[in-house]
C-alpha cells in the first residue's frame, strides 16, 4: 500500500507534513510505505538528522507550490504542483490515496478533473467524523458543494453510510437529514424534497434513515451519518473546532478578571476539578485523531487535511486513509450508487 502525502500543504509546510508523515512510519502498522510530493532540496533538508525508515519513505519532486489562498484557476494552470503531482500518482495507479493539508478549493477542483466523479455522482461531499457522546459520527458536506438539489443530498447519505460502515466500523448506520425540526415538513424546499426521497430509500431498505435531526442533535450522537450541504456543513465544522479553545479562553478570562483574593481561589478551582475535565473533554472531542476528511464521489481515495493540521492531525489523516483503502470505499460507492438512486 503507498499513501501519497503532498509535503507542500497547509499553513506550516514541509515541517508538519513530514513530521506527521514520519510519525505515521512509526506509530501506525507497517503495512504502507509514504511518498512526499513537494521541492526535492526542501524536503531532503527537513528529512535531514531525523531517524526514519528509510526504504518505507519516497520523495517525489514536484517544482511547483499552490499557495493556501491562490485562486482555482492559477492552481489548474500549475501543472507540476505538488497537489496535481500527487493526484497524477494516484490517477496512474503508482500510489492509492492522496493526503492535502493544502488549498482545499485547489484539491477539490483538481481532484474532479484529474481523476472524474463517479457513476450517478453530480456533486462529490468532503465527509468529516466528528466526536459525539455516542462515539464518531460522519457530517458531509462540509464545503464541497455549497448549493445541493435534493438528488445530490441523497447521494450524499448513501455515500456517508458506506463510508460510516466499512471505515467507522458502524453496523446500519443510522442516517440523518440536517434540519431546523424533527418534522418533515421543516426546512427549506430542497430540504422537504430531500427528505421524501429518503424515506423512498428506507422503504426500499436501501437506507437506514432516521428522520430530520436539529443542529442541537449532531453532538448527541442521535445518527451516525448526517447530511448537509456544504455551506450550513462548513459552519458546523467551524463551530465544533471553535468550540473548546473558546471554552478554555473564557475560564482563562473570568479567572483574570477576578479580585486578588479571589483569583487564587479560581485558579486552585481550575487546577483541581476544571483542568481534569476540561482535559477530559478535550480527549473526548479531540477532532485531530480523525485528522483527515475524506472526499468522497471522486475516482479515488483523496483525503483533506485542515491548513491548520498538527503532526497528530497528518498522522490522522494517514490513519484514515489506510483504513478507507483497506475498505474499499471508492469502489463499494460506485457499485451501490447506481443501484440506489432512481429517482
């Protein structure tokens, strides 16, 4: 198995690519071997005086970078980029995944039309697991595709419950439809519509769907797979990733704020029962062991990474893409895919 990680993304590259690549090599079964795409010069000189095994690791040179914030059009014309390098290994069959912490508009354009959208797909959903009380959930889109019609929305949940069953491991994923109610009635034209075409799915038993879930539902854990268009996904994602450190800035500001002779009070408070659950909290909702996100209706296993990702996060994100190889994703998707939707 080779997992191709491209060594020129995110918003600390090549040091956190290759740190969480090397972390990978050591950590996770040694069943896959890396290449990096990127500048050669640049890359051998972060590799350089680090202990790693080195017939597992490949450099593959690409000339040139896409910045994070570089419009979609400039990224196609990049033809020797470190993403399209990577995308071409995995087009070519020389590597079976591609990991980018890079421009995600970039990825997902590039993605598309290097290696096409599979059968029945008119859209294709970046899918993220998220930590719930019940354990992992998968929300897609979350960016992807900003305006979805009904049609793709269903193909978003059948994408998602392949993807929560053969990768989280979740037997009859319980599949959602993100709403503002529990009512079928609730939401907007597109949403409504949605709707009817998966209860036409579960009748069929194609689909375990469960209803509408409210946005107070998804950390609750009450589906395992929750669908969304990109642009209400993007928010959720951006709330979730939020939420933790503003917890942490708001003790740390009610403690500042606190008279002198208080303030040893609040901070022997903190030290001794909110650390530990703050703590606590953080292990429980620590998204970066997830690290990737799948995207999932293209030819091809490409996972996307945050621009902000950590080592960790790479290492999840390698993680990920073994597991989605090992499974199969791609191909149980096109298979069931045309089968499915006939509507």
């Amino acid at each position: 198995m080779i997992i191709t990680v491209d060594a020129m993304g995110g918003d600390r590259y090549p040091d956190v690519p290759i740190a969480g690549a090397l972390l990978a090599l050591r950590e996770l079964p040694q069943d896959f071997s890396l290449h990096l795409t990127g500048d050669e010069g640049v890359i051998k000189q972060e590799l350089q005086g680090k202990s790693y095994p080195e017939q597992r690791l490949t450099i593959v040179h690409a000339s040139e970078t896409i910045s994070m914030d570089e419009k979609v059009e400039s990224a196609k014309r990049k033809r020797n980029s470190s993403i399209m390098v990577g995308l071409n290994e995995l087009k070519l069959g020389t590597s079976q995944t591609f990991i980018s912490a890079g421009n995600t508009a970039a990825v997902m354009a590039l993605s598309a039309i290097t290696l096409r959208l599979l059968p029945g797909i008119e859209r294709p959903a970046i899918a993220v697991t998220m930590p719930t009380e019940q354990g992992p959930c998968l929300v897609l889109d979350v960016g992807a595709s900003v305006d979805c019609t009904p049609k793709q929305l269903v193909a978003f949940g059948i994408m998602g419950e392949i993807y929560a069953q053969d990768v989280l491991g979740i037997q009859n994923p319980k599949v959602a439809l993100l709403s503002i109610g529990e009512e079928p009635t609730k939401g907007n034209d597109t949403t409504r519509k949605a709707h009817e075409l998966f209860l036409q799915l579960k009748q069929g038993s194609v689909l375990n769907f469960i209803g509408n879930v409210e946005g107070s539902d998804v950390f609750a854990g009450k589906a395992d797979v929750i669908v969304t268009d990109g642009f209400t996904g993007n928010i959720i994602l951006k709330v979730a990733e939020s939420l933790l450190p503003s917890l942490n800035n708001i003790i740390k500001k009610i403690i500042h704020e606190c008279r002198v002779d208080q303030k040893i009070f609040a901070l022997m408070a903190k030290s001794i029962f909110l650390g530990p659950t703050i703590g606590s909290l953080k292990r429980t909702f620590d998204v970066e062991k997830y690290g990737g996100a799948q995207l999932l209706g293209v030819n091809g296993t490409v996972i996307i990474a945050h621009g902000k990702s950590t080592p960790k996060a790479i290492l999840g994100a390698i993680s990920a893409a073994r597991l989605a190889i090992q499974a199969n994703v791609t191909k149980r998707i096109s298979e069931k895919l045309p089968t499915s939707i006939v509507l």
